[in-house]
C-alpha cells in the first residue's frame, strides 16, 4: 500500500479510508457511551437536590417539635410542604408530605414521662418512584 | 531519482503518519472520559453527602433521647448517677449516657473535661449507627429546682374559671376543674413554657379568644366557640392532663400510684401561717391596723377576732412585702386599691377555712383596681369587679374565679414559696435541695451539640 497518491505529478499526503472508517466508529461508540451516562448524572444531581431538601425539612420539623413543651407535642401532625428549587435554568416545585408521631412510652421498663417523636418525609421522584427520610428522638417531661 | 519510492527522508516522515487518526481520537476521547468521570463523580459525592448527613443526624437524635432518658431518671431520683444504654434505639442506631451527678460536691468534673458545679448533674450521651460509625454526642448540665418554679398555671381553681368583661391576658396557663369560660376578648400566652387552658369539664368562648401557636386547650367535656391559632383544640380528651386537680386537702404533693400524673393542687399548712409557736414569723391580729406594714412577715387574722372577716376599706394602706393570713369563712375584701403599676403590692394573699368551724369556703374579693407580685390563695371564691394585674399565682382550692374587668395574670412560679406551703416546693431538709430519692422537676442549665 503506498501513501502516495500522484495528482499532476506532485505527492499528496492524506489519511486512508480505512484509517478514517475506524476511527469514526471508534468516535461514534465512545461518544454514544458518554451521551448515556450524561443523563443518569443529570438524574442523581435532581435526586440528590430533592434529598438534601427532605433532610433540611424533616430536621426543621423535628427541631419545632423538640422546642415545644411536653405537652404541647401533638400526637399527629400532617402538612405538606413545597419547595422551590432551580434545576438546569429552571424553577421545580417539590412537594414533601411531612408527618410527626408522638407517643407515650409505656413498656413499664423505660422510664416514665417520655414522648417518643418521630417525624417522617416522604415526597415522589420526577420518575414516579416514593423516598422517605425519617427521624427519631425522645422527649422528656421536665417535671415529676 | 526514482519517485516512486521518494527518497529516504520522506520515507520517515511518511511512515512516522501511520495511525494517526487514531491517536487523535483516543486523545479526544480520553479527554472527554476525564471530563465525564468528573461530572459523575461529583454526583455520586453528593448523594453520598446526603447519606452522611442523614446519618449523622439520625445519631445525633438518637443521642438526645438518651438524654432525655437519664432527665426522667434524674427526676425520679436527683441523687442517680451510672449508665444506661439502648443499643436498639431503632432501626438503624443506638444510644448511650452516662450520668455524672454533683449534687453532693463529689464529681465537679466528667471525663470530657465539663466542669459540674455544686448541686447539678452532667449528662454525656453518645448516639451512632449500630456498628458505631457516625457517632454524635451530647452534654447537658442540669439542676433540680423547687416544684414552686414549675408549677405551670397561672390560675388555677377546683370550681369554675369566669373572665368576663374587659380584655384579658393570662401569660400562663390555666386548669379548671369545673367549666372554663372566656366570654370577653382574651389573650393566652406561654410564661417560662407555660400556657396550656386545661378543663375537666368544659370550655366555653363566647369572646375573640386567642392562643400562642405553641399551646393547646383541652376539655374532658365539651368545647363551645373558637379559639385562634391554638396548636390544638381538643374536647373529649382523655389524657391526664384534664384529670381534675388533687383538691383534698392534703398538705404535701405525695400521689398514690393510681394518682400518678395528676396533679395536686396546692395547700398550705395551717400552722405554718397562724402560730407563732411554728413559725416565729408569725404575727397575730386583734384589730386591723390603719396601716399595715408586712415586714416580710406573717399577718394573721383569725375567725375569733374577726368573725365578718377582714376588710380593707380606703382608710386602710399595706406597705412592704409579706403575707396576709385571714382564717374563717368570711374571707377578705379589699375596697380599696391595693398597689400600682409603678407600686405593685408585693404581697401573698391568703384566706382559708377554719378547721374547727366547718362553714362556708371564704373567699377573697376585689373591688377596686389593684396590682399584687405574690400569692392569691383562697380555699372558696376569688373575685374581682376591677382592673387587675398579678404577677404570681391565683388558686382558688375549692371555689371559683370570676374576674369582671380587664386582667393581667401573669405566671410567677415562685410566689408558691410563700409561708405554708414548703412541701410544694420540693425542699425537704435544711440544705434546701433535693435530697437522694427525692424527686422534682429539672432545670436545663445548657444544651450543647459536640
């Protein structure tokens, strides 16, 4: 094979076919490979956003609750919250149903005078699927 | 020169091309792998971000409940000390404290370096994942405090709470064990987290009645009108929060165990504040005096001297700081104006029944505008027709409130240390602290995240 091509008698240097067949495939696959993983990046940068809200809400909610008196702490509560956050240029509305549970303990081996609090988000991914964040923590009656 | 095969030199050259489209893309490609690996990696760290902080602050809850379980400890014994764990918090964590307590002097320092001062407890709790990573900690110094500081009502009374005419503003709460009823614009707010409208038998609002969204209003019975912006408004309840006061007669807060959780409502030892012979304070009346200088003592009226009970009319004046004791069914009434907002009338009130002469629950009436720092305390009635501003603590043992005019009560714990009533405040020997065993409420001196 020669890399010679003669044209009017002068030499002209060039790249083959065969050489350019090649690496266009490899280019091609490389490129569809890249492509794909582009939007499963794009999709956990979306949940993560969504889960690093849930985890500011459920918190927020468990601090209000811890700054109530003992008595005051509902037994049920239910809000919905919704907040808006930018994705890629755009403005999204999250939405997160944010429960609170508080109980007695009574098993008769802790002791008295405890609430057991916990507060539960859940929300829905752009993709249909339901996450839930969830917090614990106990609270004490202060007087006898 | 034979061009078909060049010459040497351009032989090189042209051999040393071979391949390089293919050089140049894997280049390019590298490059873009670089770039995406990036962009991938950045992800995954943020997701792993939230992981990590979710985690820490499931340990770092899981730790406060351990606190609160040693808080409760501490409240039923003051003197306990040692450790107590939950390694099946939940799911996920577990908890563990340890309870170093100077109430004695004997610990003025735990192990992480807090200082303890006399009389208080340190509580150091851990709370982690199971396997033990992500492990938060948390310190809380505490001190037992006399049940006088905590009692959490502003008024308080075994019959029937009326505020009626006027505006009103509690800052406090409010128990009943008869009806309650707001019939005029009324403002509850907390005092020291206190502001809770409590009855056990029922709530009636016929006037703009408002409430701190922190707070609640709960009835045994029925609820009848509204009440803005309350946490909860609930009738029918069931807790023990709306069982009735204790309103026995007993001198000391001590419940059986089927009275646990409820509460009693204080009163005082009759002794306390009528014999001198008990109470060197103690300073016994034959007459009423023009004016009546309290000289932080004792100033008791009895049924014998007094048998219309005690009135003090506008030739009458109370200066200094004290307590008035009248005994027998007639009570006191105050005809004329007792203190200023500039010159409040520190002062405790008192009238209770004779023990030897059962009749009529005497009462304390008001008729004109007054502002009183201390305590209002009658075994029947307490009412008022005027303007009224108490900072301190009105109970009415058996009897009922009714406050026709405008009011200001706002929740003073301490004014049950008055004379009396001792075995309410939780001092139980010369040290007056808790001793071990003993059992009160808690004082959070600091909170602190580590």
């Amino acid at each position: 094979m020669s890399f010679f091509v003669e044209r009017g008698g002068a030499k002209v240097r060039g790249l083959t076919v065969m050489e350019m067949l090649v690496a266009a495939a490899l280019f091609a696959l490389a490129i569809g490979t890249i492509i794909g993983i582009f939007p499963l990046s794009a999709k956990a940068t979306r949940q993560s956003q969504a889960a690093l809200v849930a985890a500011t809400v459920v918190q927020d909610e468990m601090e209000l609750i811890r700054a109530m008196s003992y008595e005051g702490i509902p037994a049920f509560r239910e809000r919905e919250i919704e907040v808006e956050v930018v994705f890629a240029g755009r403005v999204v509305v999250l939405t997160y149903q944010v429960t609170s549970r508080a109980e007695i303990k009574g098993d008769g081996v802790r002791p008295d005078g405890l609430k057991e609090v916990e507060v539960t988000v859940v929300w829905n991914e752009p993709d249909g699927k339901t996450r839930k964040e969830a917090l614990k923590t106990d609270v004490a009656r202060l007087s006898p | 020169m034979n061009r078909s095969r060049g010459c040497p030199s351009q032989r090189r050259v042209s051999h040393s091309r071979l391949g390089i489209a293919l050089a140049l893309v894997l280049s390019v490609l590298a490059l873009l792998a670089i770039v995406v690996a990036a962009v991938t990696s950045m992800s995954l760290g943020s997701l792993n971000v939230i992981k990590v902080r979710g985690s820490s602050a499931r340990s770092l809850y899981a730790a406060e409940a351990g606190v609160a379980h040693a808080m409760r400890l501490l409240i039923n014994d003051a003197s306990y000390q040692g450790t107590q764990q939950e390694p099946n918090y939940s799911e996920t964590t577990r908890w563990q404290c340890q309870i170093f307590n100077n109430l004695e002097g004997s610990t003025p320092t735990a192990p992480n370096g807090a200082v303890i001062p006399d009389g208080m407890t340190y509580i150091l709790a851990r709370g982690a994942r199971k396997d033990g990573s992500y492990e938060r900690r948390v310190g809380v110094l505490v001190k037992p405090i006399s049940l006088a500081t905590s009692w959490p009502f502003a008024v308080g009374a075994g019959g029937e709470v009326r505020l009626q005419g006027g505006q009103k503003f509690i800052r406090g709460g409010i128990k009943a064990n008869g009806p309650i009823r707001f019939t005029s614009p009324t403002r509850i707010e907390p005092r020291a987290g206190h502001g809770r409208v409590l009855t056990s038998t029922s709530l009636q609002v016929s006037g703009p009645t408002r409430m701190d969204s922190s707070q609640d209003a709960r009835s045994r019975g029925s609820i009848s009108g509204n009440i803005q912006n309350a946490l909860e408004v609930v009738a029918n309840d069931s807790t023990i929060d709306t069982e009735p006061f204790i309103n026995d007669y007993r001198t000391e807060p001590n419940l059986s165990p089927s009275e646990q959780g409820q509460l009693v409502l204080p009163n005082p030892v009759l002794a306390q504040l009528t014999d001198p012979t008990v109470n060197p304070d103690v300073v016994v009346h034959t007459f009423l005096p023009g004016s009546l200088d309290l000289d932080g003592k004792v100033h008791y009226f009895s049924v014998h001297d007094f048998p219309d009970g005690v009135v003090f009319g506008n030739t009458n004046s109370i200066i200094g700081e004290g307590t008035i004791v009248v005994v027998g069914p007639k009570g006191i009434e105050f005809n004329n104006s007792i203190g200023s907002a500039s010159d409040p009338l520190k002062a405790n009130l008192i009238a209770l029944s004779d023990p030897d002469a059962p009749g009529p629950l005497p009462s304390i009436n008001f008729k004109n505008n007054s502002h009183i720092e201390g305590l209002v305390y009658a075994h029947g009635d307490i009412d008022a027709g005027a303007n009224m501003t108490i900072e301190g603590v009105v109970i009415a043992y058996e009897g009922s409130i009714t406050f026709g005019a405008n009011v200001d009560f706002i929740l003073d714990g301490s004014s049950l240390s008055a004379p009396g009533f001792e075995a309410f405040q939780g001092v139980v020997d010369s040290g007056g602290g808790p001793g071990p065993g003993d059992s009160g409420p808690l004082e959070v001196v600091f909170w602190q995240r580590l």
